[in-house]
C-alpha cells in the first residue's frame, strides 16, 4: 500500500546524494512518500503534507506554505531566518548539533553503508574535493602528505595546484573506504565543531578510522580522532584488522541509535525492524548511480578526444591553407 502523505526534499543549492539515500529510507519508513523538490517537475504543483530542507536558500517560494517544516543545518554555509522563509509553517524545526530546535544531525543507517572487509590498506586515503583556502596549515599539510606520495588523494579540482586526482562515484567511494583502515577528513574552518562530514559517519561504519583537525569531534564521534596538524606521524599510524572490525561495530551501534533518537524528536514512528527489500532498493540505486556516473565520465572523455581531433584537423589545415572540411573530405574519398 503506498503512503498518503507526501515529502518534499529541497535542496536548492546541491543535493548530496548519500544524505538523500539516508533522508528517503527516514521519512519513508515514518509514512512517507518521498520526492525530490523541484521548481520544474511535475510534482512542484502539488503541495506537500512535510517539507524537508537540506542545502541552500529557498528565498520566498515556500512563504504560503502551512504544513510542517525540518530543516537540516548541516552544512553551515548560511545564516538564514526559516521562520521568514516559512512564516506560516505549522511546525518549523531546525534539525542542527548546535542552538536547533532539534539537537541532532541528519538520519543515518548503517545498513546502506556498511560493507564487510577481510583486510585493510593501510595507506590513508582523502576523499573530498581540492578546498581553495590556501592558508589554512590543515590544508597546507594535508596537500604536503599527498604530494609525498604518503596518502593517495581522490576527488576534482586538484589539477589546480598539480595534484593529479579523479573523482569517484558515491558506490566507488564508499568501496575505497571499506578497503581502507583511515582516512583524512578536512574541513572548512567555520564548519570545524559546528557540522560533520559524510566521510566522519560513513568511514567508521566501514572501520575506516578518521584523522581529523582538532576541534571538530565534540561529540564523542566513534572512529574520529582529533589532530593538532597533519604530520607525517598521523599518515603512518597503524589500526589492526580487529580495530577496524571493532570500529564498524561501535560505530554501526551509535548511528542505529541516533537515527532512533531523532525520530523520536521528530515525532516520527519508524517500525522496529527495517524492511530488507527496502534496504536492497537503496543499495541498488548506489549502483545505478555509479552506472549513470560512469557512463557521463566515458562520454566526457569521447568528447575530449574528438575536440583533440578536431583542433588537430584544423592546426593541419591552417598549415595546408586548406579548409578543415576539404581534409575531412579527402579522408572520405575511396583510396584510388
């Protein structure tokens, strides 16, 4: 039987997709039938009985809107007055670790996330995007780390300052974590002690230990350790295979527990035992991502190989005082 109720998620900055994973099963299990909010989609005619608020400002859309309101601060990028943005909302409450309404942080389940593992690399890795704040000495040591070969760094824009990178998509990631027994977390100085990060829950579920700057685990995190620099110590520590094994449980124990509790809060009632089909459908939409992932990086990498092409051709035809076309037409003629 579907859910009568209806859950709108805007996100109108940008939607991370492994707190959406989470954000769905929540609400869905509390009744919901949930959708991704947008200006331009069928469903934007309808009015939703919740609206659940993630990234980004909603100015003015939502200021008719009666139904009740989560809003998840967790990335601590704005300073936003919600009650302005939903002044008629019949309940709006701010879902943040610090001064919400709600203390807590986003919905997480373990059982989307958690692989098993048989042996751990015990090179760290980085997963995160090349941040742009140069003089930050967290940054500065991590970049040093990387460049000495000591951890192996994946995500985009660090060709900026000569770092060769990929990206990886969200089934990629959280493969690379499970094979890895710690991995460095770096934030942006005002989110430090303020919000989380994906990787500061999704690592230790895996056993993957996090090395992190020091302020940003006031709250007793499991797997989280707190730094005072990115030395060369903290990259050659060692974690057991049994520390890590140890790690994934306690972890999986705290985030079972905490998912439980913001239901709670939130007035939500979530069934005792979460519904393995469901489990399944989420893991398969991790792969169907990783698929659509890869599918735009090997269209993206044909249309940098043609453009290549294409700019040889016409370096070739400058040089001939040729037109590109009559070349392109000369290799199309029959060989006589």
């Amino acid at each position: 039987m579907m859910p009568n109720r209806s859950c709108a998620v805007v996100s109108t900055d940008y939607l991370d997709k492994d707190v959406y994973l989470n954000i769905e099963l929540f609400y869905t299990l509390a009744g919901y039938r949930v959708f991704v909010w947008s200006p331009s989609a069928a469903s934007a005619s309808r009015t939703p009985d919740l609206i659940v608020m993630l990234r980004g400002d909603p100015g003015k859309a939502w200021v008719d809107y009666r139904g009740p309101v989560h809003v998840y601060d967790y990335v601590k990028e704005l300073d936003i007055d919600w009650s302005d943005r939903f002044p008629h909302a019949i309940r709006l409450e701010r879902i943040s670790l610090e001064g919400g309404d709600v203390t807590g942080y986003l919905p997480v389940f373990p059982e989307i996330w958690r692989r098993s593992f048989s042996r751990k690399n015990s090179r760290p890795v980085h997963l995160s995007n090349y941040k742009p704040m140069p003089a930050d000495t967290f940054q500065t040591d991590l970049v040093s780390l990387i460049q000495q070969g000591r951890v192996r760094v994946f995500g985009g824009r660090w060709q900026r300052i000569g770092v060769p990178s990929r990206s990886l998509s969200y089934w990629q990631a959280n493969r690379l974590i499970a094979a890895s027994s710690c991995c460095f977390g770096l934030m942006y100085p005002y989110q430090r002690g303020r919000s989380l990060s994906g990787r500061m829950w999704q690592a230790p579920i895996n056993g993957c230990f996090v090395i992190s700057e020091a302020g940003t685990n006031p709250y007793t995190l499991p797997g989280l350790i707190e730094v005072e620099s990115f030395g060369p110590q903290e990259a050659d520590r060692q974690f057991s295979l049994e520390e890590c094994r140890r790690l994934s449980e306690q972890a999986s124990v705290f985030w079972r527990n905490h998912t439980t509790d913001l239901a709670r809060q939130l007035d939500l009632s979530l069934p005792p035992q979460l519904p393995v089909a469901m489990i399944q459908a989420q893991r398969r939409t991790l792969v169907r991502w990783h698929l659509e992932f890869v599918w735009d990086q090997t269209l993206s990498s044909l249309q940098g190989a043609l453009q290549k092409q294409r700019l040889r051709v016409t370096g070739a035809a400058r040089r001939l005082h040729l037109h590109p076309r009559q070349i392109a037409a000369a290799w199309r003629r029959p060989h006589q």
